[in-house]
C-alpha cells in the first residue's frame, strides 16, 4: 500500500508508535527486573509508568485529528527488542548492566527522532493540539534520554575506567 499524502504519513507514524510504546511497556518492565545498577533500574521504572501515560497520550492525538487509534506493526522496535532478550539469555551482571542502558538509549533516540518529526508534521498540517501533545513527549523521551546517558557515563566512570 502506497503512502500518498503527508496527512497519511502522519496517521501511519503515529500508528507506529502507538505499537511502539506498547511493546516498550513489557520491555522496559524486563530492563528494570534484570538491569541491577540502581540509577538505570530506576530510569526504566520511571518511564515504564511514563509509557502507559504515552499511550494515553497517544489516544489523545488520535482523537484530536478524527483517527481511531490503531497499531501498525514496527520492526524498528521489534529487532531492539529481539536483540536485547537473545544477548540477555546469554549475559548477566555488570555486562547485561551496561549493554541494557545502551538498549535503552538506542531506544530513546529512535523514539526522539519519530516523536520529533511527527510534531513537525502534525504541526504543519494545522494540528496545533496534536502537536503540542506530541511534543510534550518528546520531551520525556528526550529527559530518559539524558537519565540514560547520565547512568551509562557513571557506570564507565566507576566500573570501567582505571581497571
Ligand atoms: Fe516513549
């Protein structure tokens, strides 16, 4: 199915995401579970429980442009996730520790860069609400981001350096 008009591309990116964050619920509740550096743990139980208000958000913009919330599937966020149980059964300790914060920011750029356009467009395409909604996550996904990043540099600096 082509995709032809930007208003289209908008409701398939937002369909995307909406299947993104969905996924992103259970994953993050595994990062939290097996990750044990306490910083990190705690970033993915705090966005575990911003996600489920992402969703909702979501719903939101949905509504505010006259779509009926709907998935479509993105492998983007599947091949993170795929990745990270098959390296998780094989890894444990301080290696799953720091690979499972990359994961996470790995995630968060994706999520930025999707978050990022689709406020552009919906912006442009006079959806002023939807835009504003949107960007109100982007800013969440940017702050885990920058959690993550914190976390990950703490953890070179106190486990990796000077060894
Ligand atoms: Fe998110």
């Amino acid at each position: 199915m082509t995709t032809d008009s930007p208003e289209q591309l908008l409701v398939e990116g937002l369909q995307e995401l909406y299947y993104t964050e969905q996924q992103l619920v259970d994953a993050l509740q595994n990062l939290a579970d097996e990750t044990s550096e306490e910083n990190a743990k705690q970033a993915f139980s705090q966005h575990r429980d911003e996600t489920r208000e992402q969703i909702d958000r979501l719903e939101q913009v949905f509504e505010r442009i006259g779509e009926q919330p709907q998935t479509r599937e993105e492998r983007v966020v599947d091949s993170l996730i795929d990745e990270h149980e098959q390296f998780a059964q094989e890894n444990e300790g301080e290696v799953l520790d720091r690979y499972n914060i990359a994961t996470g920011q790995k995630t968060e750029h994706y999520e930025i860069a999707a978050y990022g356009n689709l406020t552009s467009l919906a912006g442009k395409l006079g959806y002023d609400e939807a835009s504003d909604l949107l960007e109100k996550t982007l800013r969440e996904e940017e702050h885990a981001l920058d959690e993550l990043s914190q976390a990950g540099e703490q953890f070179d600096e106190q486990r990796v350096a000077g060894d």
